[in-house]
C-alpha cells in the first residue's frame, strides 16, 4: 500500500504543469525586498516640462546656439498663436473677420467711449463697466449723506486750516512708510474733514484724530495693515490705546457709521484709463490729486471736479487733445462744469507751484521717486 502511494505520488510530480518565463520570476522574488522597497518614500516626479512640443523640436538639432534657439521659439509661438485664432475663426464661420461686439449707449456718457488699452496695474476696474461704475460714482457723490462741509474751520477754536495741513502732510507720509493703498489715504482725510465738520477737535487731540481715522480706513479697504501698537508708535507715544479705541468708536458713532463714498482717486483712476494716459502722465495727475488733499479750500469743490481737473490740467501740459470733452455736464457734479474745473485747476497748480517753498514736502518727496517716474521734479 505504501509503494502505491509513492509511486501515484512521482506520477503527479512528473506530470505537473511547466512553469512559464513570468511565472518563474515571480517565484524568485524576495518577499523581504518588497517589503523594504515598500518602506522607501515614493520619489514621483510633478513637475511638468514647458513648452513640450518646443524643447522636442530644439532638442533634435544639437549644434543650434542659444540665440538660435530663442529665435526659434519665438517663431514657433507666433505659428502657434495663428493655429489658435485660425481655429476660433473656424469655430464661428458665420461671424465676419472685422466683426466687432455691439456697444451699448446709456443715453448719458454719448460722447464717451471709454479706450480699454491702458494696462490694468493702476486701474482696479473692470474695463467694460466703467462707464456704469463711473455713472453710479457721481449718482453716490451727489446723494452721499454725510460729506465734509467748506467753512467748518471758523467753528473750530483751537485749530485752524495751517494744522490742518501739517496733520495731512504727516498721515501721507505715515501711509507711505506703512505701504497702504491709495484708497486708504482719501479715505483717511474724507472721514477726517467729516467729523471736523460737525465736531469740535481740542489741539492736543488732533494728532489723535489722524491716526484714528487711518486706522478706520485700514480696517475698511486693506487686508493686512500694521498692529494697534504700531499707530500708537508713529506717534512717538503720545496716546495710549485706550485713548485711539475710544476716537475710534466716537468718530464711527458721530457719522453714523456712513464713512463710505466716492472720492477723487476714484474718479481719476476712471478717466486717466478713458483718456489712456501713459505712466508719466498718469502720475502727475496723481501727484496733483494727493497734493490737493493738504488744502482746506479744495473742500468746497465736489470730488468728482477735482478729479477731472487734475486731468485737465495733465492735458494741457502734455498738449493732448480732447479736454474739451471734460466740460460734459455727465462728468461731473457741478452746476457750471467748465468754470468748476477751471478754478479749481488753478488752485491745485498754485498749490502745487509753492509747494517747494513750503515744509510740508511729503508728497513731493514721495513723487520725486524713480517709481513715480519722478513727476514731482518736472513742475
């Protein structure tokens, strides 16, 4: 019995199915060596190659030279950028080459149409809803509830227009070294005029005041901005938190928390992109803008006039045509456009004309910098 069971035994053994070439290198396999190949972090590799098809055809001729690869790229970028427009053309077959979008006519801007080819990097509106957003600016300047008022300074006691002028000059030069935006500086003086023009301000709290009302500003237009502790520290120490907490809270409370509205940045930011102003020209105006704000007497002027008259003056410097336009009863809130812009025009370039014989020089340093491209020097 058992020399039969170990005869069927050799039988199976030699009848057993060969193995194949796969099947063989699986079973030689280290089980132990999976395991540790397992243990090892996955070296994957993400980053993609750019401009794939580009490199493959660069690659092939070796003996090309930098410069002949560059120029080679760039051809092949124009043939690219001809394929796609060819096949957005062939997409709308029915749409003629020159077809252009239908513009729509509002009624009110019928002279403007607003020139889209200025670079958006100082311009933070969408290009195709400027003229609404710019109708909407002057409806919100005309309708605004609370606005600072020309002639508050004879109700004050212990301050007059001069102090007035130092606080602006040194929150200019505070905004500046905090590297806030544009709209957090006019907003500044705004809420700062605003409550001045209802409330009576003691001299030692002025500086107070200022601060407060920067700090206002931040919360409403910046997403990061400087610590409590650090508007305490640009005024040497001279309040306490507390004290700035609690101008805070009488300054939102006294204007009813109405601290929004349209300011002259807004508007010029509009018509310099209609206008297409260049860098240089774009920044003279704004350095005529910012140095309005250190005059009291440009309060009695809407927003809006001011702006414009700071582009009308950047016009006639640089002898560009189509000022005229700027006398539309559409572009600003004034009962007689053309004087409006006019005067004040004149009272921003006497402002800005003694500007070099005055101490408060922080905006003319400030434009005198090779990143203003250094507007300040040329007038």
């Amino acid at each position: 019995m058992y020399n039969h069971q170990k005869k069927i035994k050799n039988v199976e053994k030699n009848h057993k199915p060969k193995k194949s070439k796969k099947e063989q290198k699986i079973q030689n396999i280290d089980i132990k060596q999976i395991q540790q190949q397992l243990k090892k972090p996955l070296a994957i590799n993400l980053t993609l190659p750019s401009n794939l098809g580009i490199n493959k055809f660069l690659n092939k001729k070796t003996n090309l030279s930098s410069e002949e690869k560059d120029t080679k790229k760039k051809d092949l970028f124009q043939i690219i950028k001809i394929e796609e427009n060819q096949k957005i053309e062939n997409s709308h077959p029915n749409t003629p080459k020159n077809a252009q979008p239908p513009q729509q006519n509002s009624g009110n801007f019928q002279n403007l149409q607003f020139n889209l080819s200025l670079t958006r990097e100082n311009i933070p509106y969408a290009g195709e809803y400027l003229e609404e957003i710019y109708l909407n600016l002057l409806l919100e300047e005309k309708n605004s509830i609370v606005k600072p008022k020309f002639g508050y300074m004879s109700n004050q006691t212990e301050i007059n227009e001069q102090m007035r002028a130092i606080l602006v000059d040194w929150i200019i030069e505070v905004h500046f070294q905090f590297n806030l935006k544009q709209e957090t500086l006019f907003m500044t003086i705004w809420i700062l005029d605003s409550y001045l023009s209802s409330y009576n301000i003691a001299r030692k709290s002025l500086q107070l005041l200022g601060i407060t009302c920067l700090l206002i500003s931040c919360k409403s237009h910046e997403i990061y901005f400087p610590s409590h502790s650090k508007f305490i520290e640009v005024t040497d120490g001279a309040y306490k938190l507390e004290e700035m907490l609690k101008m805070e809270n009488e300054i939102l409370k006294n204007l009813n928390f109405n601290i929004l509205s349209p300011n002259s940045n807004d508007f010029y930011n509009i018509l310099s992109k209609f206008f297409n102003l260049n860098k240089k020209q774009y920044y003279l105006g704004k350095y005529f803008i910012e140095s309005s704000l250190l005059d009291y007497k440009m309060i009695q002027y809407p927003q809006s006039v001011i702006a414009v008259a700071c582009i009308y003056f950047v016009m006639k410097y640089f002898g560009l045509n189509g000022y005229q336009i700027l006398y539309n009863k559409y572009v600003v809130n004034a009962p007689c456009p053309e004087d409006a812009i006019k005067d004040s025009a004149k009272e921003i370039y006497s402002l800005v004309e003694n500007l070099s014989n005055s101490r408060l020089n922080n905006v003319k340093n400030k434009y005198g910098l090779t990143q203003f491209e250094s507007v300040s020097e040329i007038i």
